[in-house]
C-alpha cells in the first residue's frame, strides 16, 4: 500500500443518529470506523477528495434511526424497507470511537446468567474491544489499512459461490467482509505526554455498596495514584444525592499519601444525582485547569441516575460552556451488574470522550495502568473518516454498527462540529458487509480519514484503498487471524442484538472458532470471548 497525506481546508462536521439507508435491498450504511491488519492486494493511494457519490441502480430508502434488534427492531427494519425511496449514494461517513464499554457490561451480564439487551449491544465496541496488528504512523495522525475476505457458510462454501437466497445478506450469496483499520503511534517515551490535570467525579450512592462497585473504583484509584507522573495532577469530587469536593487540583509530587488517604475514606451513602457531579466536578476542572496540560474529567460510576437531572442532554447543558471553552473532555469509567449504559454513552459521547467498563481487578488495573494513559494525550482531535465505494464494483454495502456516530456526507470537511479524540495507541475498526456486481473486476473503495493536529488544530487527510481481489480469499482459511477475530466478535454482536450478517455461524461454530483464534494468537481477550459466546449459546438453548 502507497500512503499519502495532505493538509486540507476547513469545515463543519456533526454527528446524527440516522444509521442505515436501506435502499430496495440495498443497505447503505454511516457509522465509525476502525483499525485493522492489511493484505499484499489492499492498496493506498494519494489522499484525494472522496468522489462524488453515483447513484446505484434501482430506488432508495429511508433512514432507520436508532433500531434496535430482535422482533421490534426487525418490524422497523421491514417498515424501513417499505417507505418511499430516497436517492442513495455510495459514501458511508462518520466520527471516529474507541469506546468499548457495550462488549464489557455484555460479558458480565453473561457471566451473571443473563443474556444482555438488545438495545445495550453496539457493534463497533466488540470490534474494538480486541488488538489489532495494523502498521502504525511515524508521527500524529492515523495509518490507514483496508482489507477482507468472503464469509463462508456452515457447509464450508464461500460467499457468492452458492448457498442461501439469492442477494440475502444471511445467506451470504455474493457478499464480502471489508476492514477498515485505523492506527495511531503509541508512546515512546515515559515522559512524551504533557502533564495530565484529571478531575475524578466519583459516585458513591447507595447502589455504589455492591461488591464491584465502589471498592473496585478506590481499588483502582489507588493504583492510578501510584502511576501517574509526579507533574500530573488529579482533584477527587463525590456525589450522590448532592456533590462534594474532596481534593482540589493537586499535584501528586510530594501529596500521594494525602490522595490515598481522601481515596480510602470514601464510603456509599444516598442516592444518585450524575447531575451534581458532573457540573461540581467541570467546576473543579476549570478552576484546577492547568495550561499545557491535558485537563480531563473521569466519570466513575454505575449511571444509575435518579435524582435531580437524569438525561444525557440535560446533564451536559450545565457543562457545555466549560466543554466547549476549555476543551475539557469526559472519561467515563461504568461498574456495576447494573449499569446505566445508555446514560453513560451519551455523557461520553457528548462530553468528546470515551467510556469502558470494569468489573474485575485486573481490567480496572489494564483500564487505569495501561488504557488511561492514551485517553489522557490526543493523537488527533475531531477525527472523521468516509468510505467511498466504487459503484461499478459494489451493489450494496452495510457497515456493522456505529449508528450513534454518523455524520452527513456533505459535513466530512467540516471541521466546526465535533469528531472523534484518539489518543496513541489506539486502533480502530469499521467492518463492512459489501455484495459485488456480477464478474466485478477493479477498485472497490477508498478509505479517507480526516483528522485536526491536537496542537495547531491543522486539518490532515490520509487514504487507503481496495481493489476486487482483495476479498476474494477464505475468511476463515488463509486470512489475517485478526481480520477473523474482527468478524467473530461482530458476528456475535450482531447475534445478541438479533441481526445479521453474511454468512454467520451459530454460537457454537463461533465459540469454538474463537477459541482456535485463541490459541493460535495466544491473546486471553479472545478466550474470553470465546467464553461469552459460549455463556450466550447455553442460555439461549
């Protein structure tokens, strides 16, 4: 692959909820994309400006916000399909994500014995959940990797070589996988990053007494402590039916014993008001702001929000000016066998920040020692990416969830609406279900990410492209074993939200692929998936 980047001009970008267009069988879907391992026939190009959309054979569709799986969602899905045609295009835009708090609250609801909401199960955050091996860039920004493969059905043929309806996306007749891997530079120094100044907004309500709650938050807190940097600095806030400011800014040179002290007297007491603490703890971090720093809320809580203000919009118009004067993102931390998800995802969303979610001490520790480091600096602020498909190649196309990141097509160079923050190390991944025309031979997409310099606020573009014969291998017999991991954990997402994808084993197949993944990768993460997959399968039966 050639890589080209280039500075570009200005615009504005905002995020819409409108996720899918279902086109007369033709799924054209916005979401947010992701990082991935690439392939000798994946190619780069020069950045250039994504080509205007062609419109495809055949009639439209309307958008589908907000649908949900199972029997509900499939009714708005079918109605979907049904309404009047729209002019579809072949762009898919949207705001780049890392969070991947819907595939951890999925497997401890599991390990609970229940099967998770549907409405709770956000694709892009299985996908993310898992390393990936993509080439990372020489200096801020992004690489772009863009690869993939035909889904094979239960009997071993491969997609578009026979099995299942005609044109069905759960049949997997003529359809592909496609990956588009986004990468970041990691750290390679100590002290590389500026001083962080992170505000801790704590909750300690009453549901906050659940082993795994509270204890878990001062457990990690602790280590935190002990790992920041002596020029970092933290303020601690409490909340529950009213907040509290424990510590001001202060620095941990000198001061880690007095943090540890606050840390450890913090015990659970009345109900929930996310409201308060959220507004104290931006209070507190406008007045501890620090120039030069990384000035950063922490959320850590179970977004069981039921005093004063309880809706994500509500919340965020007591913290929107110092958001958006200060730049002072939000980190949301969710613990708890019950765990307001949703609330959580939109303070994050909304806050330009991220969320994950906790429930054991050795992920609080992978959270707060090895992730909370690359949430606290910035590789890229504001960051979009646009697929463009090639119309002579691609019949249909549909990205595996993202339907909260969505961006107008028209807006990807607009730079005065929020995109997403990524920090260094990151990866991200889009996994797209694309059907080819018949004997398609050629370019299939091109991958643009668009992102601003955390410093000059400077706009950059880099690209990545695909052509035909990319995807014309196996997934499950000679591909990237992280592009099959990519798929084991959208496939399941899909399973527990009750869609579909093309060529999608049942549970069983998929635990005991994810297992060989395992093995074959020597990563635990994947074992444990294979673990959930399997805790869903027995629950189901």
């Amino acid at each position: 692959m050639k890589l080209g980047s280039r500075a570009c001009g200005g615009s504005r970008t905002y995020r819409r909820v409108a996720a899918a267009v279902l086109a007369g069988g033709m799924l054209l879907t916005t979401g947010c994309g992701g990082a991935g391992g690439s392939t000798d026939r994946s190619s780069h190009s020069d950045a250039k400006p994504a080509p205007a959309p062609v419109a495809p054979d055949g009639g439209g569709g309307a958008p589908a916000t907000g649908v949900d799986g199972g029997a509900e969602g499939q009714r708005q899905r079918d109605e979907a399909r049904e309404s009047k045609p729209v002019a579809p295009d072949y762009l898919s835009t949207f705001a780049l994500d890392v969070d991947t708090a819907s595939y951890g609250y999925a497997r401890r609801t599991l390990e609970d014995g229940q099967l998770p909401r549907a409405g709770d199960i956000r694709p892009e955050e299985f996908i993310n959940s898992f390393r990936q091996d993509y080439p990372r860039p020489t200096g801020d920004g992004f690489s772009v990797t863009v690869d993939g493969a035909r889904p094979q059905s239960a009997d071993g043929e491969i997609s578009g070589q026979g099995g299942g309806e005609a044109g069905s996306e759960a049949g997997g007749a003529d359809w592909s996988l496609v990956r588009v891997g986004l990468a970041t530079r990691t750290s390679d120094r100590k002290g590389e990053r500026p001083p962080a100044a992170l505000t801790f907004v704590i909750d300690i309500s009453g549901s906050m007494a659940e082993p795994g709650r509270l204890d878990l938050v001062k457990e990690s807190l602790g280590i935190l402590t002990d790992q920041l940097r002596d020029d970092d600095s933290i303020a601690l806030v409490t909340f529950s039916d009213e907040a509290k400011t424990r510590l001001r800014m202060t620095r941990l040179d000198g001061n880690r014993d007095r943090i540890h002290s606050v840390i450890d007297s913090l015990e659970p007491t009345d109900s929930t008001n996310v409201e308060a603490g959220v507004k104290t703890g931006y209070d507190e971090a406008v007045e501890g702001r620090r120039r030069g720093a990384t000035n950063r809320v922490v959320l850590l809580s179970d977004a069981l929000a039921n005093t004063g203000e309880t809706g994500a919009d509500a919340i965020l118009d007591r913290i929107d000016g110092a958001r958006r004067e200060y730049g002072i993102t939000l980190f949301g931390v969710g613990v708890g066998s019950e765990y307001g998800d949703a609330l959580m995802e939109r303070l994050a969303d909304k806050g330009d920040g991220h969320t994950t979610y906790v429930s054991s001490s050795e992920q609080a520790r992978k959270v707060f020692v090895e992730q909370l480091p690359t949430h606290v600096e910035l590789r890229a602020r504001d960051a979009k990416a646009q697929v463009a498909f090639d119309p002579k190649t691609v019949k249909q196309f549909r990205l595996i969830g993202y339907e909260n990141r969505a961006v107008a097509d028209e807006d990807f160079r607009n730079d005065r609406v929020d995109g997403g923050e990524v920090g260094p190390g990151h990866t991200v991944t889009a996994l797209y279900a694309v059907r080819l025309r018949e004997g398609a031979s050629g370019h299939l997409a091109t991958a643009t990410v668009r992102w601003l310099d955390p410093g000059t606020r400077a706009p950059h573009e880099q690209t990545g492209s695909i052509e035909t014969d990319a995807v014309d291998g196996a997934l499950w017999d000679g591909s990237s074993k992280r592009l099959q991991v990519t798929a084991v954990a959208a496939y399941f997402a899909e399973s527990l939200r009750g869609g579909s994808m093309p060529g999608a084993p049942g549970l069983g197949t998929l635990a005991e692929r994810a297992r060989k993944l395992a093995t074959a990768t020597e990563d635990s993460t994947v074992r444990q998936l294979a673990d959930a997959i399997d805790r869903a399968r027995r629950l189901r039966d």
